[in-house]
C-alpha cells in the first residue's frame, strides 16, 4: 500500500464522516470555479460572472468558518491541554488571515 504524503510538517486525523463533509464542500466550490471558467468562456455578462465569482467566495467563507470552528475544537484544545500555548499565536495568526 502507498502511503500518503501530505504538503504539511503537521496533520490532523478526521473522522470519515468530517472528511467527507469537507471534501463535498469543496467539490461544490470546485462545480462553482468550472462555472466561472465557462461563463468567461462563453463571453457572459460581467455582472453575472461578479455574482457567481460572489457566491465561490461566500462558499468558501463557509467552509473556511467550519474548518476553523473544528480546528479549535481539536488541535488548539488538545495543544493547549498539553501545555503547548503557542498554538494560541499560531490561531491569531491564522484567523487575521482569514480576515483580510
């Protein structure tokens, strides 16, 4: 069996039913992002394609807000338990990123 290889120094495990929460998530913004290709494509309507492009961006609010939220509830409870308080810098840090 292959094992996987992932981008980052640290991982998190997921249960099954989180990891396809998240993955359907993003196969939804992924269905939207086509939409836009094909929509500049096909010369649509400025507005239109700003409304869309609106929508992608509001999905991906959405899925950054639940990833967040379990994150916290996870990893920064679990580190913080284990006497790791840096990992309160590491979530301010990653939360004025997402606030930009």
């Amino acid at each position: 069996m292959e094992e996987k290889k992932c981008c980052c120094a640290k991982t998190t495990s997921r249960s099954e039913e989180q990891k396809k929460k998240l993955l359907n998530r993003l196969k939804r913004i992924e269905g939207q992002v086509r939409g836009l290709q094909t929509m500049i494509e096909n010369d649509a309507y400025c507005n239109d394609i700003l409304i869309q492009s609106s929508a992608v961006s509001a999905a991906m609010n959405g899925f950054n807000r639940e990833l967040l939220a379990a994150h916290i509830h996870s990893c920064v409870v679990r580190d913080i338990r284990d006497g790791k308080d840096e990992v309160v810098d590491e979530l301010i840090a990653t939360i004025q990123k997402l606030m930009k």
